[in-house]
C-alpha cells in the first residue's frame, strides 16, 4: 500500500470518531440525548488505543524475552529483514530497544481513554478553553496523544536509527510531494469535520470559526513579512546556537534530508513545502486547536508533532515558529497564519536550493 493510501486509511476510523461527538453535542444543544453516539465514538476510541496498548505491550515482552533468548531475536531479526543482509544492520538497534519502543507506545496509549473521564475533563476545563460536557474536546483533548506517541516512539527508536533506515529507504520526489499534499489537505479535512462542518455548522459557519477568510492585501503583506521575519529569527537562532557550541543536529539533519531532500531539488517541490504545510497545519493548530487550547499548549504541540527532529534546537525553532504564528491568529485571523507558514518554508526551500552550503 502506499503512503498516501495508508494515511487515509488510518484516519478513517478518527474522522468517523470525531463525526459521531458532533453528532452527540448536536443532539445535546437540542435538549436531546446524545449519550448513543457518544458511547459509540468513545467504544470505537477505546479499541484504536487499546489496540495500540496491546501491541506496545507485546513489542515491550518481546524486548524483555529477547535478552535471555538469542534465538527469539535472530528469529525476528530474519523475519524483519526479509531475508535481506543489508537490512539487518539498521534493524538491530531497533531490537535493541523494544524494552523502551513498547512502553513509548502503550504509556500514551493507556493514558488517551483517561483524558475522557468527567473528572479529569473538568481539570482541563480549568486551564483550557474547552467545555467538560462536549464530547467534541473531550476526543480532541485525548487525541494529543496520538502526538506523544509519535515523540516518545521516535524517541525510542533513536534519531540516528531513523535516519538510517530513512537513508536506506528509497524514495522519489514524485511520491513525497502527493504524499505531502495527500497529509496537509487530510489534516485541514479533520479540522473541518471536527469543528462540526457535515454536523452542527454549514461550511461557511466552520470556515468562520476557524478564521479561513479572503485575506485583504494588508493581510496578506502582513503574512509575508511574518514569514520572512520568521526565517530571520530562526537563523538568528542558529547561530547564536552555534556560538554557544549548541549546533543543530547531525542526525536530524540527515532525516530531513531523507524526508524532505528530494522535494528541495525543484520549485513544485519547494512550493508543496510551503503550501501544504500551511495550508494543513494551520487550518488544525492556529484554525481548530489554538481558540480551544491557547497560545503556549497549541505551539507546543505543534512541536511535538514534528517527531523527526525528537528533542532539539529544531523542536526549539519549530515551537517559536508556532508562537509567531499563533500571535498572528490572535491579531489576525488563520488566512494570515497560511500565508506566513507557506512564506516561510518556501524561503527556507529557496535558500537551500539556490545556496546548498548554507544547510
């Protein structure tokens, strides 16, 4: 299956999540019940992170047996690699820490379902613009998870690891850029849908509450400038990082380049680097979360959602960057946060095509 397929396919069963809580707070601000189709969306809730509890806990055994018993892991090695000789050397460092890979996936995933008990969404309510009794926030609230689950998991497996078995992975600017847009445009998709657009909100009332409006032209300068600005301030960083002796990773540097390196070496590249992301990323975080979760926890999690850098001078850069645009969507509105987003990465894109020794 290929990649674009598979991410629509794993987030069916989250759209069909969040649908069925604006289907049950529909019904509750119409003085009706919405327990039924509450019930089902946390039911359906509860086998997705159970599941992944259950395979974090038998990746997690499968690490502790494996210290006694050599066989098991040659066994697993064989059957990873396929049979393949140069895929064993990037694989054993993954064996190596299943001990660590399978509580990176079942910590998170035991702790999601908590996040919609009435107690602990009352607590949230206290520090978040969210309503306890919406099952709407209460899913989304418990879907940060899915985001500590990407980290801790990167985390477990090792930035350096990633990058070999990225660098051994071959891949195509072709599929990287459908790839891209096929995740962006999913992401603006699940905003739509979860702010109630097919449920509680005509499309032009979900487009409003999440600040996709027709930019003027002071708007669209302003987004331009926020992004150049942005570049600026984060090569600020840098080198002052430098000075300091605190570089950027090699590590994630070599994942970027994997991940991202084809799409650099032409404009409809770069130009999907910049539209995409601020087309998708902006219309979740600054559109639907940041009015609910606020300035700090939104840019946050917008760091944590870019794993592949785990716990660097990126995610640092990546957690200013959500702060400037978070700042434009309180001032202005989230067309603006596109524009500066796209502004931004198409700089950074430009830069490293027309001056490569720079990156």
């Amino acid at each position: 299956m290929s990649e674009s397929g598979l991410t629509l396919l794993l987030f069916v069963p989250l759209f069909l999540i969040i649908l069925l809580a604006n289907l049950a707070d529909k019904r509750r601000t119409e003085g009706a019940s919405g327990t039924a189709y509450a019930g089902v969306a946390y039911a359906l809730h509860l086998v997705i992170f159970g599941t992944m509890a259950m395979v974090g806990a038998l990746i997690h055994f499968a690490g502790v047996s494996m210290r006694t018993n050599e066989g098991m892991r040659q066994s697993l090695l064989d059957m990873l690699s396929g049979g393949g000789v140069d895929q064993l050397e990037n694989l054993q460092p993954v064996l190596d820490r299943l001990e660590v890979l399978g509580p990176a996936l079942w910590v998170p995933a035991v702790a999601a379902p908590l996040l919609l008990l009435p107690a602990v969404r009352v607590g949230l309510s206290r520090v978040l613009q969210i309503d306890s009794r919406s099952s709407v926030h209460a899913v989304a609230a418990s879907f940060v998870m899915l985001a500590a689950v990407n980290l801790t998991f990167t985390l477990g497996v090792g930035l350096e690891t990633l990058a070999d078995l990225s660098e051994a992975a071959p891949s195509d600017g072709g599929g990287l850029l459908l790839s891209l847009w096929v995740q962006q445009l999913t992401f603006a998709l699940w905003a739509l849908v979860g702010i109630g657009w097919l449920t509680r909100r005509t499309l032009a009332q979900a487009l409003g509450r999440l600040g996709l409006v027709l930019p003027q032209p002071k708007e669209a300068a302003i987004g331009i400038g926020t992004g150049l600005v942005s570049v600026g301030v984060i090569l600020a960083l840098e080198m002052v990082a430098a000075a300091a002796g605190w570089g950027f990773d090699e590590n994630v540097e070599r994942l970027t380049e994997s991940l991202i390196g084809p799409l650099l070496g032409s404009i409809p590249g770069i130009l999907t680097l910049g539209l995409a992301a601020g087309i998708g990323e902006e219309t979740l975080f600054r559109g639907a979360l940041q009015p609910r979760f606020g300035l700090l926890f939104t840019s946050l999690l917008f760091a944590v959602v870019h794993s592949q850098y785990g716990i660097t001078l990126s995610t640092l850069a990546v957690f200013i960057v959500g702060l400037i645009l978070g700042g434009i969507r309180i001032r202005f509105n989230t067309s603006t946060c596109v524009i500066a987003h796209a502004a931004y990465n198409i700089t950074l894109g430009l830069i490293a095509y027309l001056y490569p020794q720079v990156f």
